[in-house]
C-alpha cells in the first residue's frame, strides 16, 4: 500500500495544465489567472491629493505667508489648474490633481475662508508635500502587478479595471464527471425503499468542486452492472476532462471499478492508501492521460480524499499558487491504535492571543457524514504514533 505522502506526491507530479480561456472581466471572479498583468500607467497617474483644503507652494509657507489669494477649485476628474503668483491657492478636493505650481495641502479643518482668500489657523502645523500622493508611488507604467497563478478576488478585479482590462486570460476550468456507483443508490427527491440510501457523495462532490471554483461538473448514477458500467465509463471518460468516481473501489464482489479502469486501458498509479478513513483509494491515468480518482464509497472517505488529494491536484493543474499549510493546536488528546495516518474531523476554535484550537469530532463510522455537518475540516494525525496528546500542533485540512 502507499503512504500518504507518496500518493499525494505521485498524483501531482502527473497533474497538467487544463489550458486557457478569455473572460470578461464580470466573469473572471475566482478564476485563476494565466497571464501577468503590467501597469497600464503610472499609478496614481498623477500627483492626487488626498485631503479637502488648499493646495499651497511650501515655500510661501516658509517664508511666513498665512492668508492665501484662492484662484479656483479644482475638483477630482478636472484638468490642474495653475497658480502664478506667490500668496496664491487653489481650494482643493479629495482625489483631484495637484495643481501646478503647488506642492502642499492644508487641511479645510486648519483654515478660515473669506470669498477670496483662505486664512490658515496659527496652530497648523505644516510640512512639504503633505497630503499629496505622488505620481507613480504606488507602481510605475509597464510594471507587474498580478502574476499567472492569481485567484482573482475583489482586490484583483480592482487591479485589473483600475489597469484597462476589460478581458482577462485564465485557467480553463476541466469538465469533471462525477460519478456513484451502486445499486442502493436513489436520488434525492425519488421514492427510497427500507433497503435504499439517498445518493449524497455526487452532489458533496459536485458542492466542494463548485466553493473552491475548480471545476464545471457533470454527475451520473451507475448501478452494479459490470457491462453497462464499462460503457458508461467509457463514454464519460471521452465527454470529460477528469473522472471523479465514488465507490465499487473496495474487494467485495460487486467492486468492478478496478476491473472496468483496467479494462479501459487507464494506468493504475496506486491502489489503496496506509490512512483511515479512505484506505481503497484508486488512481490512475487514463490512455488520453486524463486523471481518474476512484473513491471509497462511504461518504466521510469520499469527502476526506476529495479534500486531501483531488482538490490539491485540481489547483495545480489550473496553475493556482500552492496554498500555505495551516496548522492549529488540539484542544483535546486523541488515541489511535491503527498504524496508519488519522484525518480526524475538527472544529475550529480560537483563545484570546489567537492560536487555532482543533476540537476533535470522530464520526462513529466512515458512514457517519451526518457527523460532518458543522466541522471546519480535518487534521492529519501521523503514521506510527498511537497516542497525541493535548496541544500537539498538526495540519488542518479545511473543507
């Protein structure tokens, strides 16, 4: 079997490029960006001002000057007006050009206006350049300012319009299908016999894949019939750019996903993982090199494999920037006796100096998905120890 760390290893060093698409800037939200994107111009594109008041030459201040000659206003969106004279301003808005000739600001708090000049208080306190932000402080034209990899949030859409772009190039996102298998399965809005379950891992799949942006998803409901299963898979493989399965991974008789991967001709890359829950997991590539992820049935290991390796695969391949491992604290001491690494659900709590306390929720099985309900994620507890105690520091795996 393979340990943890090596099939996550293994299925990202097989991971590729989905490729690129063009989006509206409207339609680029959490899309991940594949281009850099450079500074349209200097930025601010002029000298801005950044308080109401009175734009001033510092040295008439020096000298001793304190009631101004106002020439003008010169409002935000409007070309800079002049001032010629010593003794002059020009009454001043918030976000307009600096006037020429000026290089201060005084605050409109500091001064007492007449209807053509401006007295400036006695108490003022005044320095060069104040409240002015200067052309090209923030970022000069032609620089870089979002790199290929960028999850394109709200301060990236800002980016992006304040630079001129109303297109953007991104990661393509992949055509996942999702795919249950078993004949106990009905949907969730059918009739359910005392020996049927409501299928829930496609649609926790297809939710997982649709919060973290990774994916458009198809979802199918295959029953355990080995023939029809082959064809299905078959057509889906060719119609997608990943399969996602969930259960029929297992060594029961009715498991025939291992045999009909196989039979298609899909690479296997590994078989089952020394971890609990989600020991069967299946991956593989198939013959176009498309991924394929066969998970456990039971819904807490579709859901921990899902989060443990597909969707750190899916963010690679789409380009994203790796995510920085999160660690938190265990606010309770856990025992484990299975030699195998441990994803324990958590919920997440904070102290007052702000260290992240993980207080375990075991589920009763790997069954129990209702246990989920209200968890932040899971924690990775280690291989070969049985026994971690309270305020061991390990890695959180958020859903």
């Amino acid at each position: 079997m393979t340990e943890v760390a090596d099939a996550e290893r293994m299925i990202l060093e097989r991971m590729t490029p989905f490729g690129s698409r063009m989006l509206s800037l409207a339609d680029a939200v959490d899309a991940v960006l594949d281009e850099t994107i450079c500074a349209e111009r200097d930025q601010p594109a002029f000298d801005r001002v950044t308080m109401d008041g009175i734009a001033i030459t510092y040295r008439d201040w020096h000298i001793g000057t304190r009631t101004f000659e106002v020439i003008g206003t010169q409002g935000a969106g409007a070309p800079a007006l002049k001032i010629s004279d010593a003794g002059q301003c020009v009454e001043i808005m918030t976000g307009a050009v600096l006037p020429r000739n000026t290089d201060t600001v005084i605050p409109v708090e500091r001064i007492t206006r007449t209807p053509d000049h401006a007295q400036v208080d006695d108490s003022a306190e005044v320095s060069q350049g104040q409240f002015v932000h200067p052309r090209g402080s923030d970022s000069k034209a032609g620089s870089p300012l979002l790199h290929p990899g960028t999850r394109l949030g709200p301060p990236e859409i800002a980016v992006l319009a304040g630079t001129g772009c109303a297109q953007v190039r991104a990661a393509a996102l992949p055509l996942i299908a999702v795919i249950s298998t078993g004949d106990e399965l009905v949907d969730v809005d059918g009739p359910i016999a005392a020996y049927e379950i409501r299928s829930s891992n496609d649609r926790a799949i297809e939710a997982s894949l649709t919060r973290h942006c990774v994916a458009r998803v198809t979802r199918t409901r295959l029953r355990d019939e080995r023939d029809k299963m082959l064809e299905a898979i078959r057509e889906l493989h060719d119609q997608s750019d990943v399969l996602i399965l969930s259960g029929g991974v297992s060594m029961g008789q009715y498991d025939f996903v291992p045999s009909v991967l196989e039979e298609l001709n899909v690479d296997l890359v590994f078989h089952r993982i020394e971890q609990r829950p989600g020991r069967p997991m299946w991956f593989g590539l198939s013959r176009d090199a498309k991924p394929i992820f066969a998970l456990p049935g039971n819904p807490v290991s579709t859901m921990v494999c899902l989060r443990r390796y597909v969707l750190p695969a899916l963010q690679q391949a789409l380009g994203l920037q790796p995510a920085t491992i999160e660690r938190v604290t265990l606010a309770a001491g856990v025992e484990f006796a299975a030699d195998l690494t441990y994803f324990l659900p958590v919920v997440i709590t904070w102290t007052d100096t702000g260290i992240g306390m993980a207080e375990p929720r075991p589920t009763n099985t790997s069954g129990d998905f209702v246990a989920l309900a209200g968890t932040d994620g899971f924690v990775q507890l280690s291989r070969g120890r049985d026994i971690y105690p309270k305020g061991t520091a390990v890695r959180l795996f958020r859903w």
